[in-house]
C-alpha cells in the first residue's frame, strides 16, 4: 500500500471516528422523555433516527396524533439501536398565568435533617460522635427512633434525653432509602443529659418566585430549582409547607464575585396562597388556595415546548419593589440538550437597561422568574452565573410542568 493511500486510509478512520464521536454525545443527550405537541409533526434526523417499537419508521411528514404516547428506538444510521425514549403528546390546551411575583415559602421537613455531627464531653473524656460511629451521616433524614414517628427536633431530642443510656434504634432516610441504625448514646459532662452528639434542623422559610398558576387544575410552580438545606445541599423532603405574599423591600446589586439579592418580607402570613406538595430538582408544587395573577397578564397564556424555544430576544416577568412584576428584555444565548430534568436547560444573558442599573442582572429570590418568547411561557430562571452577574439558566417549562402533573393530565 503507499504513503497516499495509508493517508487516506488513516484520515477515512480518523473522520468516522469524529462523526461517532459527535453522533454517541447527540444520542447521549437525547433526553428519555420528549414532549411533543398534539398534531405537530416530529422530525427525525439522518443520521439519528428514532422509530417505533413496533418497527413502524418516524419520517419527517409525520405526525404524533392526539394522545399517542408513543415508545420510540433511537437509531443510528436507521440500524444500529442505542436507547430508547418516550415521545409524549401534549395537549394543545394548556395556558397558565405566568407569575413573576414573589411569595413567601415555608417548609417542614419529613423528619429531621442531620446538619452536623460532633463530639461529646464526658466524663471518661471527649468521645467521637455516637451517631457517626453508628453510620448516620450529614444529610441523612431521621423518621423514627424505637418506631416512635419523628416529626421535628424537639422529638429527637425528647426521646434520646428519655433513653436513660439504653441502645437506639434510628430509621433514618438516605436518597430515598429507608436505613435503620443501632446507635449507644452518651452521657453529656456537661447538662448530664443522653446525647447522641448531632445537630438537626426541621424548617426553613425564605422568598422565591412565582413561576405560574394553572387555573384548571389550580396548581401552582415556583423557584425552578429545589430548595437545599443550607449547611449540607441536600433537597429537602417535605412533610408540610404552604407559601404567602411577599414583598421586595429591598436589592442588593450583583457584581462580579457577589451574587445580589432580593430582600423580601412576608406579608399577611395568616393568608395562606397555597399548600406545596413537593420539592423537586424543577422547583416547588403546590395546589392554590387563591386565584394567583398579575396586573400585566389577565389573560392564560399558552405553553412553548423545548423545540418552539429560538435563541434570541425574550423576556422575563419578575418583581424588584413591592408585590407586583414587571417585564426585562432578556437574551436566551444557548438552548441545551438535557437528558434529565434539571434546573439548566438555556443560557439566558439579562439586556435590560433598566434591570441591569437597578440589580445587576439575576440575583438570588429572582428563581422562578417565567421567561416568556413569542407570547409563550418557554421557562423560568433559575441560577446565576457568579462571576457574570448578567448571565446565567432558566429551566424549561415541560420540566416544570411534569413535576407538577400537569402534562398528559398525570
């Protein structure tokens, strides 16, 4: 063989390699569910190709009917199967009242949550924590302890002190799974009380955003992101919390290295907007108790599915004084592949004169902030970008939407 053929035969494998390459990250972010309007016609790529279980091709003319969730085999080349996905309708139907005001959340936590572990001084000396030695660990939700139900701190503190030094059974939750612990607590040099040597936390309030209110089902979306406790980051598993009014009262302005703030108050507690149900990766749901509008939008607006969202001009609604939103021109810079739902689905850059003198861009208590393009509700905004306080993600509103069940009705 000669060196001109050697060299084509080495750039031929050389760009098949590049392709499978840039074809294996294309399928890798294929997300596992996608939302496809009723009626819309669905296009399959070249040379990622997705058909039906059944064997049945997908071609570029075709059309998702009303209501056929259909399972779906991601294809290359239209031969080599890689995974497969879920291809769901979505009703032509849904509008919601986008929200942009700011609530005030209140949360209790399932349990307690163990927020720092430490040592006990004893009489024999300074001893490692009972807890840890035992295997709970930071993050870790206490639901009993000796099958007696843990609704707060003071119950875990109650029962160990009750003890009288005798070993403890801890149902704890971990993740998800239920994992029990036999831990030997301590006596304390100190007050003389059993202690078991960690610290726990069951509530937490704070003001966020409204993302939108659905007035069929009279559900509820805010924040875009979940609520983490703040000492470990772990998401919050709720046995109760509800949200009330709020009111911005001041803006500490973000700057390179600073995120700002909203600073906000809550108002009229006794007046309960709406009682959350879950805490999710996509935000905080809940069911309404009130009507939850703006004076801008009196009107429901309709839904902008992932593949209706186009980088370009947008605009997001969010409050900076007082109780009702107003309207900033924003930017959405990038639209990201996500295989699973989460709080970064678009790069979102702030444009506004007006935001952009008062707040410095997106601050912290702007989350849930709906992001609205081409007279569709498309997301919510979710993080900043530290270092670039005009920049920074929104979520896309199917995300939204599943985590509170209002897709396909489920």
């Amino acid at each position: 063989m000669g060196k001109k053929s050697k060299k084509l035969l080495i750039f031929f494998f050389a760009t098949i390699l590049l392709m499978s390459g840039l074809i294996y990250n294309d399928v890798r972010n294929i997300p596992s569910t996608i939302f496809v309007r009723e009626g819309q016609k669905f296009k399959s790529g070249n040379l990622i190709r997705m058909t039906e279980n059944s064997g049945a091709k997908y071609a570029n003319s075709d059309v998702l009917y009303n209501n056929q969730d259909k399972k779906m085999d991601v294809k290359i080349l239209g031969m080599f199967p890689v995974k497969s996905v879920s291809l769901k309708s979505v009703s032509k139907d849904i509008e919601l009242y986008p929200g942009g005001r700011p609530v005030g959340v209140k949360l209790n936590t399932k349990g307690a949550l163990v927020i720092a572990l430490s040592d006990i001084e004893s009489k024999e000396g300074k001893i490692n924590s009972p807890a840890a030695t035992s295997g709970i660990e930071i993050g870790d939700s206490i639901i009993k302890i000796n099958n007696q139900e843990v609704n707060n701190s003071e119950d875990v503190e109650k029962i160990i002190r009750r003890c009288e030094g005798e070993d403890l059974k801890v149902l704890i939750s971990r993740k998800g799974e239920k994992i029990t612990k036999k831990v030997k607590p301590k006596k304390s040099k100190k007050d003389t009380n059993y202690k078991i040597g960690l610290w726990v936390r069951d509530s937490t309030a704070g003001v966020g955003t409204l993302t939108f209110y659905d007035p069929k089902t009279k559900k509820f979306a805010a924040l875009g992101h979940p609520i983490t406790d703040v000492d470990t980051g772990t998401i919050l598993t709720i046995d109760r919390g509800e949200i009330v009014s709020s009111s911005i009262v001041s803006v500490k302005k973000g700057v390179k290295g600073s995120p700002g703030e909203l600073k906000g108050i809550f108002m009229d507690e006794d007046l309960v907007l709406g009682q959350i149900y879950k805490n999710t990766e996509c935000g905080i749901f809940g069911g309404s108790n009130l009507k939850m509008t703006n004076k801008i939008y009196k009107k429901p607006m309709k839904i902008g599915l992932r593949n209706e969202i186009k980088e370009g001009p947008a605009k997001i609604l969010t409050t900076l004084e007082g109780g009702e939103p107003k309207e900033y021109d924003i930017e959405i810079q990038k639209v990201l592949q996500q295989e699973k739902p989460g709080p970064k689905s678009m790069v979102i850059k702030v444009t506004d004169k007006e935001l952009l003198k008062k707040s410095g861009g997106i601050v912290q208590g702007m989350s849930g902030s709906p992001i609205i393009q081409n007279n569709k509700i498309v997301g919510a905004v979710t993080h900043v970008l530290i270092n670039k306080p005009d920049v920074g993600y929104g979520i896309y509103i199917e995300w939204m939407l599943k985590d509170a069940n209002i897709l396909n009705g489920k």
